[in-house]
C-alpha cells in the first residue's frame, strides 16, 4: 500500500474516532445521528453535481450499502445508549476487519499473505481485547457492538466492489450518501414517534460538525478501497481504536489501564503489517 493512502486511511481513522466520541457524548444520539447522516446526504449532493455520475453496474451497490449503514445507524445508537466509547467501539471495530478479510477473499476474490494475515490478527485481537475484563459492556450492548461490526464488515465489502464498478469514485460516494442519509429524518420520526428537533445548542452543533467529519472519513475509505485489497484497507482504518482510547480517557473520562495499553501496542504492530 503506498505511504500517501496509508496517511489518508490513519487521518480517516483519527476523524471516525472523533465523529463517534461526539456521537457518545450527545445527549439524544438518535437525533444526533440523524442530523450527521443529514450532512452526509448533503454532501453527497455536492459531490453527484461536481463528479461523474456513477455507472448504472454501481447503483445496486450503493443502494445495498445505503440500507446497510442506516441499520448501522440505529444499532450503533443503541449500542452507545449505556456503553463507553472505550468498550462499544473497541468490539464494534475490531469485528470487522476479519469478517471484511472473509467477505472479500469469497467476493473479489483477493488473498492477504502471511505478514498481513498476522496483521489482522493483532488488530482485531487487539481491539477485541480492549473490551474484555471485568469492565466488559453489558451483554446486550455486547451484542449490539459486533452486530454493528458485521455491519461494518458488510458495507465495506460492498462499497469495495460498488466503486470498483463506478468508474467515478466522487460519483459513487456522492450517491450512497444521498440514499443512506436522506431516509434517516423518516427513521427518527418511526423510532421517537416525532419529527427531528432542531435547535442552536452544543447538540445539534456536534451533530453538524459529526456529520462533515463522517462524510470526510469515510468518503476516503470508500476512495481507498477503488484501489487497494479491502482488509488492508479495513484493518489499517480500525487503528482508529487507538485515537478513540485516547480520546476517551481525555474528554470523556474513561480509564486507560496496563491491559489497554497493552492490547494498542497490538494494534499498532498489526497496523504495520498490513500497511507493508
């Protein structure tokens, strides 16, 4: 993988951890996802008027990916509704990178070799590590973290080969952002039974700024995977754990003991494997 994408899928990382610690903090997370998805849809918006519409190959694919990440949406909210930052994203996270490895070595047809497997491996034992202890989450949002990961691990997958096909990898973006985000308001109204607030305090604020940071991430990781094997992709992006513990501890109040520190250096070796 060439240092520049390396340095573009970390930077994603470091906006992904940032996005969810806002998400985590905000008082109604179901309306501060939706306003986020919100932003994404309008920057998608801008991105169909400036690229080139994607080919017709791509549009089921970007459709799939839009229905994926809403169900990603409302069981990462819930998942967040009493679990830290420090242990839902961990779980979440680190689920996908092995479950991405799979979808694509059965879908695209690609195969990692020895050093990046054993990437992966710290990686995702790494951040799976970071949940585990007598701190653990409870077991509901347990189960909603690694339903989120094989979310994760699913949307990806399929944004790797919809944009493979799209032949306009700012087309192809643009598209899923629209029609992941402007169903998310009808969600919120089916799920709160009222239409999304929208008010000037701190809240919306971090939903508004959440939503362009979310947009940046993962707009370049759907850019990255047009062009690199979708598991270095997705376990170089899943160092984002590192920014999130760190994040946590300091905004958030979260403890960072010697086992978290620990299951990082994992991480962080993993990374430089698959990134080689």
């Amino acid at each position: 993988m060439a240092p520049f994408v390396v340095l573009v899928i970390l930077a994603a990382a470091l906006i992904h951890a940032t996005w969810n610690a806002l998400l985590r903090s905000g008082d109604d997370r179901l309306a501060a996802m939706t306003l986020m998805c919100l932003v994404s849809a309008a920057t998608g918006v801008v991105l169909l008027v400036v690229s080139p519409f994607p080919s017709a190959s791509a549009w089921p694919f970007a459709a799939a990916s839009a229905v994926v990440q809403i169900v990603y949406c409302v069981i990462l909210v819930a998942a967040y509704e009493r679990g830290h930052l420090s242990q839902i994203y961990p779980i979440a996270r680190g689920s996908a990178p092995l479950l991405v490895a799979l979808g694509a070595a059965v879908f695209a047809g690609e195969r990692l070799g020895p050093p990046a497997l054993a990437g992966l491996a710290l990686v995702s034992g790494g951040i799976v590590g970071l949940a585990m202890g007598r701190d653990r989450p409870h077991g509901a949002d347990t189960a909603a973290a690694l339903a989120s990961g094989a979310l994760i691990a699913a949307y990806t997958v399929i944004d790797g080969l919809g944009v493979r096909r799209a032949g306009s990898s700012g087309g192809y973006i643009g598209l899923m952002y629209v029609l992941q985000g402007a169903p998310m308001p009808l969600v919120y109204l089916a799920m709160r039974r009222r239409w999304l607030p929208v008010r000037r305090d701190r809240d919306t604020l971090k939903g508004l700024g959440g939503g362009l940071l979310a947009a940046a991430g993962y707009g370049v990781v759907v850019w990255a995977l047009g062009g690199s094997q979708m598991a270095r992709v997705s376990g170089l992006r899943e160092t984002a754990i590192l920014f999130a513990a760190i994040i946590g501890m300091v905004f958030l109040k979260e403890p960072l003991s010697w086992r978290r520190g620990a299951c990082a250096v994992s991480i962080a070796a993993g990374a430089v494997l698959l990134a080689g």
